[in-house]
C-alpha cells in the first residue's frame, strides 16, 4: 500500500542532496550509455534510474545507522558524485563489496532502457506518455508499480526490478515528452504517482497546441495555452491537425504540418527540438524518480527495499536436498551448514538476506521453501528427514530448476544428493536457466561413480550417468564433488568458503596435464586464498613466486594450513599471499579438479549488448547471451573501491579480455578494453571478435591488466558464457494475467551465421495451458520468424503469484544445433474494478484496459532483412508491432 496522503513538494534530505550532486545540466532521456554516441555530453535513462537509487539508498543508510559503526553523516557526502562503493564502504566498511546491488541496478536500468528498444513496447504511446494519451499513460505507469509491489512481495526480484523499470521509463518520459516544463513547472507533477488526483487541465482532441516549425531547435512552436499535452510519435496514432509531435530525426509525424516537435531527450536539436529544455527537464526526472523509489521504499519497507535492490554484500543461502532415506549424513551435514552460518551471520553485513530449500525424491520434488527469516528456514530444514526411497535415478534437475526460478541472481546454490538425475533431459534448460540467473551450482554428491554399487535399482545404471551435474556445474561455473559419508559433514563447509563473496582465479592451463604445473596470479588485492584439489591424487605440491613450496602433508606448512577428507584436499593460504605467479604441481590418477578461490575488494560484472544507433532511441539493446553472426558489444562494470582507477591514475586498470574455450582452455581471443562513460563508474567496453561469433559455443570471460604498482592484475568471470545459435525472443502482454483469461505472447527468432531448421518447444510453471501456432520453422541466413503464443489462466491460478514461461529452439538433426532458451516472468493479479482504478495509493491498484479473448493464426517470416545491425533496424520493431496487432486483433 502506498500513503495515502500526496508527499509535499519538498524532498528529504536524499533529494537535497541529489541536487546539489547533479551533475553539470546536459540531456536525460536516451536509453543509456551508449546513446551518448549520437548526442555527447547527454545523461540517460540509465543515468537517472541509477542516480535515483543512490539517494534513495543513501537516505535508508542516513536513517537506519549501521549495528556497531557510527552512523553516516550527510555533510561528508556533499559536494562528491555518489557511488555504490563508497556508499557501501562507509555504511558496511571496507572490504564489503557492492557487486550484488551495482547488479541489482543494472537490472533495472537495462530494463528501463529495453522499453525503447522492444518491438512490444518502443511504440505504444501508453508506455512514453505520447500522443497525449496521459491519463491511459499514468494507469500503465502506476499498474507497473502495483507489480513491482506484488512481484517483490512474492520474492520475484528480477521480474520485479523488471517492472521497476519499465515503469520508471515512463516516469522519466513524462517530462521530456510533454510540456509540463514549458508550463513552468519546477517540481515533478503532484499527482502522476497518485491516481485519485486529476492530472490538470488535459488538451483536448480539437485544441490546436503547436505552431509550425521548420527549424531544428523549435523552442517557441508551443502556442500560448496552459493545457497539458504531449507530442505525437511515427504514424500510430496518427498526428491530428494543429498537434505537436515529438520530433527528431526519425519522427515520420515531424514533418507534417505543423512541423517540429516538442521532446527533450537530448543535447542534441536533430534528435530533440526542445534540447534547450533538457536541463529542466532532467532535474524533475530525477526527483521524480527518487520519488517512485521512495513511494516502494515506503511500502515494502527497509528490508523489502534492501531486498529489492539487493542492498547487501552477502549472498543468499540455497539448498537442494535428496530426501530419500540413504541421505541422512547429506541432511545432517546441511543443517550443520545452515546453523553454523545463520548463528556465526545473524546481525551481521553478510548475513544472507534470503534462503530457499527445495527437498526432492522419485518421483516427487519441491515444493519450494522461500524466506527473508533465517528462524523460519532453520526450523523449515530441521523438519526434513530421510525417509523412504532407496533407490536412483531421482528428481534432481527438477528440484534444481525450481531453485533456480526462486534464488535471486548472482548466488551460490547447494546440491546434495547420492543419486543421479531421472530428469537428465532438462540438463540443457537447466544450463541455460544458471547463465541466465548468473548462480553457481556445486553438487555435493557422496556416491563414487566408479564404485560398487549397492543400492537396490531398479535399471542398470550407466558409469556416466552424473554427466547431467558436471554439465550443469560447468555451465555455471560451479563443480561436482563426490565424497563419502563420513567425509560430507567437513567437505560441506565450502558452502560457508563459498558464501564468503570468493572470486574464482583463473587457472594456466585450466585443467590438470600430465607434466605441466597450473599457475595463477596473486596481485596485492587478494587475501584468504584457498587452492582445493579433487580426485585421485598421488601427489602435489604449491610453490609461491619467491620459491617457497608446500607438500600435501597435512596441517601447518610454509605456506598455509593442509586438510584432508577422504579424496578432497583444501590448502588454505597464509595472509597476506606473496604476489606474483603461484604454481601447482599435481601427480593424480584419472580426472582431477583444481581450484582456486580468494577474496577481493575489485572485482566485475558484465552484460552484452547489440549496439543500435540506426533509430529513434539510439542505445545499445541488452542480450543475454552472444548470438552468432551478430555483431556483439561486451560492457564490463568493474566493482571495488579502486574500480575509478580505471580510466587513469595510480589504482588497478584492466586493458584487455581473454576468451577462452571452456573445455580445453584455448584462448579464442584477445581484445582490448576502452574505457567508457564517466571515469568514477569505471566502465570498460569491447567488441567481441567475429571469430568467437562465427559458430555457438561456451566461453570463458577473463580480464588482465596491471595493479597500482605495475603488477599482473588477472580475474575471472563467474560463470563461462556462450554464444547462442539463434536470438529467441519472447514477449508478454502488456500488462498483467488475470485468472480466467487469455494471454498473448510473441516470439521472435533469428538467425545470423547461416541456415536453420529448428523444432520449438514450450513450457510453464506452473502447468497453465499454453498454444503456438509455430512449432517449427527453417530459416535462411539473416532470416527471421515471428509467431503468436496464447497462454491460459485457470480461474484456479493463484492471485500475486509469478508464472514462468520458457520457449526452446533445437536443430531437427541430432546434435547440429545446441538449444537455444527464452524466459519469461509474468505476475497473476486480480483485475481492479473500475471504480478502484485510483486506488493504488490506497493499495487497491488500477485496472488494465484489456479485450475480448479471441485469436487468429499469425505468422510472419521475414526474408533477408536481418542483419548484423538487427536490433536497430527500422523493420524490427515495424514487424513486431505488426505481430502483436495481429495477436490481439480478435482478442
């Protein structure tokens, strides 16, 4: 529920301050930092959404002052830009790092930026306050606040950050896209986030509001009226006579009388009319949107908010539990775990901040446990037994899948279990599912696949029947470590190593060779360095770069501290490391797995994006994963206290990124990085090199560079990427499900690096019923296909709950193309009477405008048009906001 009340004009002290750390008056409302191509010297969408979060966060750390450190003071933050470092440095201390919550962020911005560029929504006036359809604009703007609300409430952060963005998109809009700021105004509109309230005096269909204008700079094309009104965009609607358009370049509206437009978007006056405005119109965007932040902040409270934004350095906990009656050391070795984690934690900054268990068996699984409250988790998993069962495969990937559909992103999840899969055949989804999500997933599993066995079963079973968990655990850069019983209880104490925000340090080469040491880099930034070692090892030892070496004696050595459980070593290394390059020496029998973990202040996050610079919103549209054949860009975001140097100075500075092939370690590439943007966010780009885009496969992100004193700099990505046969696309209604209907969805595959025959499959959870009119489709080179889904809601669906919808293309030949998934996040809601449409500051929420159930087949298959430049291609969105008409038009 929102107040009640309309908060007054003047901000709290977080506003004060945004203020006055506003920087220099330049543009706002291009997508993000790649707009700033087309029009230099511009904030974007990116820049406001992310500005805003800072001070909303920086007021909640004024407010509620940190157990056991001073509180903050607002005068040591005057005068300086805010970054999630320094905020995190000074609320949690150093050494706490903000990785979880810059993602968080990115999220939201990406998502915000993705409205410009979706065909489903680039074009729909109701999403950018266009076309003076204001009033329908503010429904849609507070319904997807009411869904952030609900989503967040049923821990969907990521569809909520999604919503989160959109929404705020909107907001933002608002006052580049009407004329509130030619009004006069200079605070953010009193009544856009309060529904009951009347937006004002609106221009009406025969109110003629702009004069002609054959310039670019059209300042004074407003008539002299005080309605409020918006500019009209393209062609749908059309321009009625006497109206402004938004204007710009690729404003096909622009140039009909009158000419002009009235948005300001940017610095620049081919892209935006009214550019001279932009200043204004940029500083109530961003109260504005501190605003929306506050309003949620309000609802779901502190812990809510923190949640949502992901305002912690600690990871969630996440467990996923053979049940059956063989596990009870598994069990008992968890709880361990979990206790020792939730009373060593309790009250601290790494506290985990969620805790998700999914118990599993044959033939069951689930179902999910899902808390904020490590007591309720506690006792959750203290009530779960061993019992029944006894034999394999079992529900594993099954179980997995639905952690990974409820553990928030960037997180660790646990696997125990003495069994193979039964569900073998989700391995692919599952895979793509933990590269989505960005988890890692270990397997804890204390059965040997080359022993005896002597467990009841009912088949034969196959001595490479684990193959499904290495996968997924290669996929997400997690392992796979057999033991046995009376070893799982000290084996399992990585989940705690694990939870303690370890990064992974390459290794050279990346797997063990017979007669070649692995080495790995120890820069001036590493500390609690631990080296484990798996398998049947006769022998090994460390040596660090002055000489000193270590056997695999165990207890205290020259070097650190040597522990043994059954086939798993752990060498955890005396602080402070020597820096320079280490080496591991290992004589072993069969496979053999090193690892090698550390802690650190700098670290980084990355994204792809496909640059497009060709329309309206120029910007670069975020993807998931590299397709191949088309040109891809790599945004890296380093974190830490010393990302800023980065750009310059004395601190840490990364210059290139090494590809690298999974499997086998090859490098695949090397290409520089460059920086980007503003040098404090110590942002870095790179175009990936069309050798690694010619084909699909896995690959490995590691960054090199050098330390503030010129020496090796070395990390690793989390998780190995891959670059997908195909872009699959896959697009939701408008708005929310409401039980009882029929939802439309869309779905648009390409393809770039040659021809396709591709079989597609469908799936949800929960089971709603769901139909395409597109189960196969071939496609030529630089080809793609557009199809219509229609989605079920039972009238028994369950209201504020979040439905997953997942598409699948596969090769029709066995093993010619890998898969390629698309997911997504809808929210079930109860429709709103008319009569409560205003209620949402009253916490009823507004009604979505929707039609008549109905549908025809719809179809399309466009030749020859997609290239490289796809995502920006005017055709694009054409075609997809053809489609959706199509979808919806028996609706």
């Amino acid at each position: 529920m929102l107040p009640v009340k309309v908060p007054p004009p003047n901000l709290g002290p977080s506003a004060l301050l945004l203020l006055q750390l506003l920087l220099p008056p330049t543009s706002a409302f291009f997508p993000n930092f790649w707009s700033l191509l087309a029009a230099p010297g511009s904030i974007t969408h990116q820049d406001l959404t992310e500005e805003a979060a800072l001070n909303v966060t920086l007021q909640l750390f004024l407010e509620q002052p940190p157990p056991g450190r001073p509180p903050l003071r607002l005068e040591d933050f005057l005068g300086r830009t805010l970054l999630a470092d320094d905020l995190f440095a000074a609320y949690f201390g150093s050494g706490f790092p903000s990785r979880r919550f810059r993602a968080a962020l990115g999220e939201v911005s990406r998502a915000n930026a993705a409205q410009d560029f979706l065909p489903t929504s680039k074009n729909d006036p109701d999403l950018h306050f266009d076309a003076e359809r204001l009033s329908q604009a503010r429904t849609r703007l507070v319904t997807a606040l009411r869904e952030t609300l609900v989503a967040a409430r049923a821990f969907d952060h990521t569809l909520s950050r999604q919503r989160l963005g959109a929404a705020l998109h909107a907001l933002q809009d608002f006052y580049s896209h009407s004329n509130w700021v030619e009004l006069g105004k200079e605070q953010p509109h009193p009544h856009l986030l309060w529904p009951r309230q009347e937006l004002g005096s609106l221009a009406q269909e025969s109110d003629p509001t702009c004069s002609d204008c054959e310039q670019l700079s059209c300042l004074g094309n407003l008539l002299d009226f005080q309605f409020l009104t918006s500019g009209y965009f393209g062609t749908h609607p059309p321009k009625p006579p006497g109206k402004c358009s938004h204007g710009g370049y690729f404003d096909q509206s622009s140039s009909q009388p009158p000419q002009g437009g009235i948005n300001k978007d940017s610095t620049s006056p081919g892209f935006s009319p009214h550019h001279e405005l932009h200043p204004q119109a940029a500083k109530l965007a961003l109260l504005a949107s501190i605003q929306a932040f506050s309003l949620l902040r309000s609802r779901l409270g502190d812990r809510g908010f923190s949640r949502l934004l992901d305002i912690t350095p600690a990871s969630s906990l996440s467990f996923v539990l053979d049940t059956t009656g063989s596990m009870g050391e598994e069990i008992n070795a968890a709880k361990i775990q979990a206790r020792h984690i939730v009373e060593q934690r309790r009250g601290s900054p790494m506290e985990p901040a969620h805790y998700v268990l999914v118990p599993f068996h044959d033939p069951g699984f689930g179902p999910v446990f899902s808390t904020s409250d490590p007591d309720s988790f506690w006792q959750q998993l203290h009530e779960i037994h061993a019992v029944g069962g006894g034999d394999e495969p079992e529900m594993c990937l099954s179980a997995l899948e639905l952690a990974l559909l409820h553990t928030p992103p960037l997180s660790d999840i646990f696997v125990f279990t003495d069994a193979s899969p039964k569900d073998a055949l989700l391995t692919n989804r599952v895979e793509s599912l933990t590269r989505e999500r960005r988890c890692r997933v270990t397997f804890l599993v204390t059965e040997d696949p080359s022993r005896v066995q002597i467990r009841a079963r009912r088949e034969v079973l196959s001595p490479l029947r684990f193959e499904p968990y290495e996968a997924v655990a290669l996929a997400s850069g997690g392992e796979v470590i057999f033991t046995k019983d009376q070893h799982i209880q000290d084996v399992a104490a990585i989940v705690g190593d694990s939870m303690a925000n370890l990064v992974t340090l390459p290794l050279e080469p990346p797997v063990v060779a017979p007669g070649r040491p692995l080495t790995f880099s120890v820069d001036e930034l590493l500390q609690n360095i631990t080296v484990r070692i798996h398998g049947e090892i006769s022998s090994f030892w460390i040596r660090n770069p002055i000489g000193v070496f270590q056997g695999q004696e165990e207890g205290e050595g020259p070097l650190g501290h040597t522990r043994r459980f059954g086939q798993f070593w752990m060498v955890t290394v005396n602080d402070p490391p020597q820096t320079g390059t280490w080496e591991i020496h290992v004589t072993a029998e069969g496979t053999t797995r090193v690892r090698v973990q550390a802690q650190t202040s700098l670290d980084f996050l990355f994204h792809f994006g496909i640059p497009v610079e060709d329309g309206p919103h120029p910007g670069l549209y975020p993807l998931t994963q590299p397709v191949a054949g088309l040109q891809t860009q790599l945004l890296v975001e380093v974190t830490g206290p010393g990302s800023r140097g980065n750009s310059g100075g004395h601190g840490p500075r990364f210059s290139h990124v090494v590809l690298r092939g999974v499997l086998e370690g090859a490098e695949l590439g090397r290409v520089p990085l460059e920086p980007t943007g503003p040098r404090e966010q110590g942002l870095l780009v790179a175009s990936l090199p069309p050798t690694l885009l010619s084909s699909p496969g896995p690959f490995s992100l590691e960054l090199i560079g050098q330390d503030g004193g010129g020496r090796g700099l070395h990390r690793a990505a989390p998780q190995p990427c891959a670059v997908v046969p195909v872009l699959l696309e896959l697009s939701g209604p408008p708005g929310f499900l409401a039980p009882g209907s029929k939802a439309p969805l869309s779905l648009h595959i390409a393809t770039f690096s040659g021809p396709q025959d591709l079989d597609l499959r469908t799936s949800v959870n929960p089971s709603f019923a769901l139909t395409s009119n597109l189960s196969r489709v071939r496609l030529g080179q630089n080809e793609s296909a557009w199809g219509c889904l229609w989605l079920e809601v039972p009238d028994s669906a369950a209201l504020d709950s979040v439905v997953m919808v997942t598409v699948t293309t596969a090769g029709r030949e066995a093993n010619s193309v890998p898969p390629t998934h698309a997911f997504l996040r809808l929210l079930v809601l109860a429709p709103a009477p008319q009569d409560e449409l205003t209620a949402f500051a009253h916490s009823t929420g507004p009604v979505l405008t929707t039609a008549s159930p109905a549908f025809r087949l719809s179809t399309l298959v466009t030749h020859g048009r997609a290239r490289g430049q796809m995502a920006g291609s005017p055709w694009w969105g054409t075609v997809g906001g053809v489609l959706l008409l199509l979808c919806l038009a028996s609706w």
